[in-house]
C-alpha cells in the first residue's frame, strides 16, 4: 500500500480502493494501529473507513475489568 500525504483527502474510488485494501489487512489479523502506521493516516481515519465499508471490528484485547471469579 503506498503511504499517503497526511490530510490528503481521499473521495470516490480512490477511497472505495483503500477501504478494501485496509479491509483485507484487518480481516488478516493486523491492527488498525499498524494500519494507521503503514499508511500514513491516523488511527481515526482507519477505524472511519473500516466502519464504513462494513468490516465488523474486533475487540479491545487484554484483561477486562469487573469481579474476579470465585474458584471453587
């Protein structure tokens, strides 16, 4: 994927392509911070155009908060 100028605006097409792109990255297991990296745009503007184009997005990962399991 070719890095873009930061704050370029990307309409049409040109956006129709880069939100596949991203799509199959993410579907392949990358983050949306990695994605943001290698492309050049914010962490935002990835999270927008995964939303966009429909990907469902994964879950925060590492421990959650709330009440321990009680061990039996």
């Amino acid at each position: 994927m070719a890095e873009l100028r930061k704050g370029t605006r990307i309409t049409g097409a040109e956006r129709d392509k880069l939100a596949a792109e991203l799509r199959k990255k993410y579907e392949g297991g990358q983050s949306i911070r990695l994605l943001a990296e290698s492309s050049g745009r914010s962490y935002g503007f990835v999270h927008r155009i995964l939303s966009e184009s429909g990907t469902t997005l994964r879950g925060r990962g590492g421990a959650t908060r709330g009440t321990k399991k009680k061990s039996a």
